[in-house]
C-alpha cells in the first residue's frame, strides 16, 4: 500500500493488486475519519468505470478546489437507470452528479452510492411529484393502486416503482391530502 494523500478528513491510501489474467487494478480507501448516514446527499465525481459500475470520489462541494471526502461505488443498474431518465445520455468521467448514500461500508472501505434518493427521501420525492402531477391535471389522475408498474414509469418517469407509488399514496392519504386512492384513479380532497 502505498500512501496517496493525508487531508484533515483522513488519510488515503493507493492499493494496487494483480490478477491471475496480468491485469492490474488500482482503487482508492476512503478517508478514515468519513462517515455517512444512509439517504445522504452529496456530491460525487465519477472517477472511473470497472465491471461492477462506476468509482466516485466524494466531494465535500462542488467547487473547482472540493476536497475529497471518501469514495464510493455507483453499480451499473443505478447508471442505467439513471441515462434512461437523462434520454439515454451517458455517464462519463469527470461528470459531477448528486449522489445518496445506500450503505456506509462495503468490505472494500468504500460508500454504496445511488443516484436516485434513497428511503424515506425517496418517498417524499414521489409524493411530491404525484402532487405535482394532480396539480397539472385539475386535481385527478387516472391513474391508482391497480396501476401496471409500466403506467406508473410512463406517467413519473424512470426509477418510481410501483411499490413506491402505492406508498406515497398511503402518505398523502393519511396526510388527508387525497381522497382514498381508487384502483385506477387518485383524486385530491
């Protein structure tokens, strides 16, 4: 291991192993101080691609001179997700792109980042867009807890489950917001 960098968050480290196929791998710890709650937001730089997605760096803002704070893996079901809901425009190195912490450590000492919001964020998030939604539509959508999930991806857009859909409803219900969800219909009171 040889020693990259010391910051004021930590220290990190520059690893280099070697497969069995001569092929050398290079990834980087994160700090050692860094520690993140899930559903967290930053901003990360993507660093590079490998086989399970793309190594970010997470940065402390998103000025020219951030300071890294961590680092951080974006699996490639995430990064497709997320170029289907930019019209298929690719992720590419360098790139800063808001990022939310799914899980604190994988074994490798790096964050498991999503670009979607994570957990009860999530849920505020599509709450907020079924509201803006029945905003736009006079206050009533076709649409309800029978939904195909297809429906509900075409209507939201990309990475709102219907499981997610069908909770949000239940928060704006209990939240006496809409009047109760139908099979195919959601009205607001």
């Amino acid at each position: 291991m040889l020693l990259s960098r010391i910051s004021t968050t930590g220290a990190f480290f520059r690893t280099i192993v070697t497969r069995s196929v001569g092929r050398s791998l290079t990834y980087r710890s994160s700090p050692l101080c860094a520690n993140f709650r899930p559903g967290e937001k930053f901003i990360v730089e993507v660093d590079h691609f490998g086989p399970l997605g793309a190594s970010v760096n997470i940065l402390k803002d998103d000025s020219e001179d951030a300071e890294i704070i961590g680092s951080g893996l974006i699996l490639q079901r995430d990064i497709h997700k997320f170029r289907e809901s930019r019209d298929n425009v690719d992720v590419v190195v360098g790139e800063l792109l808001d990022g939310f912490c799914q899980r604190d450590r994988r074994e490798d000492g790096r964050v498991d980042i999503s670009l979607f919001p994570v957990g009860i964020n999530k849920l505020n998030s599509v709450r907020d867009m079924i509201l803006a939604e029945l905003d736009q539509c006079n206050g009533r959508l076709d649409i309800g807890e029978k939904s195909s999930p297809e429906v509900i991806e075409e209507v939201f857009g990309v990475g709102v489950s219907k499981s997610n859909f069908k909770k949000a409803l239940g928060m704006l219900y209990s939240e006496q917001l809409i009047k109760r969800p139908g099979a195919n219909e959601v009205e607001l009171l």
